[in-house]
C-alpha cells in the first residue's frame, strides 16, 4: 500500500474526503484540520492500495488540489489492519501490475535531470568500459554497466512519448544528446593520456580474439538483447519489483559501446569506432521503442490521465 497526504485549503477539505471515502481501495482516513502551514490549509491522510492510486490522484486532480495544495506518496512496507486487507480486496487488479502515472512521470522526470552527478555517473561508466577493453575484462565491462545511469533518461523519452509530455521527452533527449558526447570526450581525453603514458597502444583493440568484442559486434542480437532489456526496465519501473532493473544494467552494451568508440577514435581505428557507434545507437533505440510498446500495453488496462503539471528544474 501507498501512504497518501493530502494538504488542502479548508473550504475543499469535505470533498477531498467525500471522494476518498466513495473511491475502492482507501482506508484509514485521518482529518487533521488546520494542521498544514505552507500552503496553509487542513492535512488529510490516507493509505490506499497501489492499485486504486492512479485513480484516486486523478480525483484530487480533478479538484485542484495539486495547484490550491499539495498531494504526496509514500510506500507502507507493512500494514497491519483489517480495514487495509478489504482496502485491497476491493480495488481492481492487482498492486503488483498497477501503474501510478503520475509516480512514473515524476520519477522519470528526476531521472533525467542533466547535472553534474548524472555526468560523473556516465563519465566514470565510460572510463571503466574504456579499461574492460583495454584490459579485455569481461568483467569490468559488466561494472561498467551497472555504474552506468542512462536507463533513467531513456525511461523518461518512453513515458512522455506515451503521455505526450513532449517536456519529458525533450528534457531526457537534452540529457542522452549532450551526455554522451560529452562522456566519450572525457574518455577519449583519458585514453589519449594513457596512449601518451605509455600504458598501451594501439595493439590493445588489434586482432580478432578478444572476450569484449562483442561491445562494438553489431547484429541481430544487439537489437534483441535491447529490445528485452528495455521491456524488463521499463516493466520494473511501472511496478513494485523494481530490483529488476539491475539486471538490465548488465545486459545492454550502451555504455561499453560509448567507451569502446573513444579508444577506437584515440587509437585511429575508425572501422571499431563507427561500428561501436553504430552499436550504441541500436541499444538506445532498442531500449527506448520497448520500453515505449510495454506503456502502451499497460496503458490498454491503467488508463487514468495524468495531470499534466510542468516538470520541477529543481
């Protein structure tokens, strides 16, 4: 279950609890009036099954509470009441299979920030793939795409593509079009200190029997791999198992790819390089066209708009 409060203006408190009280799914519902100082107002608590969320939000939308107030989420990791246990009977489905719109919307939305910590994230993923490849490990390959951040913001092109939040999908496309660039910059900038140190040459990506070929290999399975990838993330995010998502991160070369095209670059071969690329372009999409084809199953069943609120820069 999710625990809901809502901070509402005093003279929308009666219908605020009208609709919680009409809606399947809700229990405990607590008045607190007066309580709220900024916004100032009455606070009104709930828990509600997973599964009735979408709806319920949609309802306090409905009212304005998101503009005169304000509405907040939190995961309940127990309860432990009667009243809750006939909360989820009566609501439809199941929580496991529930999409919260507006959870995902914002959740996205924060994942798709540009900022430094994005960066440094994306910069030091790079620079491990750089030396899994250099090194011919495997195994840093797979530390690369487990630091790697980039599922976040391809996530969030998906959502907006499907709620048509073209400010989702903008913001997220700003972050993967300058991102990346500017992670395989500061790669090359690291594999050109390490050429000049001495610490390699170009023998490092020569011959054909390398275990890391596979990051630059383009195929079939490239966009296979991808397209799973991307349907397990996104499945994962729109429900509670979200510890799945780890297993995504070591299953697309999007990160090795971006690291294997900088040393390529930095070591003059540009067969690799442009291959490395052109791997790294089928993951993104791969990943993006999956995760877009699951919303759109899901959103066949959870249908609830959203409330369209501008996204926060902060």
């Amino acid at each position: 279950m999710l625990h809901l409060r809502v901070i509402c203006p005093p003279e929308h408190t009666d219908d605020v609890v009208a609709r919680l009280n009409e809606l399947p799914g809700v229990a405990h519902v607590v008045v607190l009036p007066g309580a709220a100082v900024k916004p100032p107002g009455d606070v009104i608590e709930a828990d509600v099954a997973r599964e009735a969320t979408d709806e319920i939000i949609s309802a306090l939308c409905g009212l304005g509470i998101d503009h005169s107030g304000g509405i907040t989420l939190e995961q309940i990791d127990t309860a432990l009441s009667d009243a809750a246990d006939e909360a989820e009977e009566k609501a439809p489905g199941d929580g496991a299979d529930a999409v919260v719109w507006e959870e995902l919307v914002a959740r996205t939305g924060e994942e798709s920030r540009f900022n430094a910590t994005f960066m440094a994230f994306l910069s030091i993923a790079c620079l491990l793939a750089a030396v899994g490849v250099i090194t011919d490990s495997p195994v840093t390959i797979v530390g690369a795409m487990v630091v790697g951040p980039e599922f976040g913001p391809l996530a969030a092109v998906a959502v907006g593509l499907v709620r048509r939040r073209w400010d989702l999908v903008r913001r997220a496309a700003m972050v993967l079009v300058v991102g990346f660039p500017l992670a395989m910059l500061i790669t090359a900038g690291g594999t050109a200190l390490g050429n000049a140190a001495g610490l390699f040459d170009a023998s490092a990506i020569a011959g054909e029997d390398h275990q890391v070929d596979f990051v630059y290999e383009v195929g079939p399975w490239s966009l296979i791999v991808a397209l799973l990838a991307g349907a397990a993330g996104m499945l994962s995010m729109t429900s509670a198992k979200s510890a799945a998502l780890v297993g995504v991160f070591i299953s697309v070369t999007t990160v090795p790819a971006a690291g294997y095209a900088s040393i390529a670059a930095i070591l003059g071969n540009w067969g690799r390089a442009t291959e490395s690329v052109v791997q790294l372009a089928i993951n993104l999409l791969g990943i993006v066209l999956a995760a877009t084809v699951v919303l759109l199953v899901r959103r066949a069943t959870w249908t609830t708009s959203d409330a369209g609120r501008p996204l926060s820069n902060g």
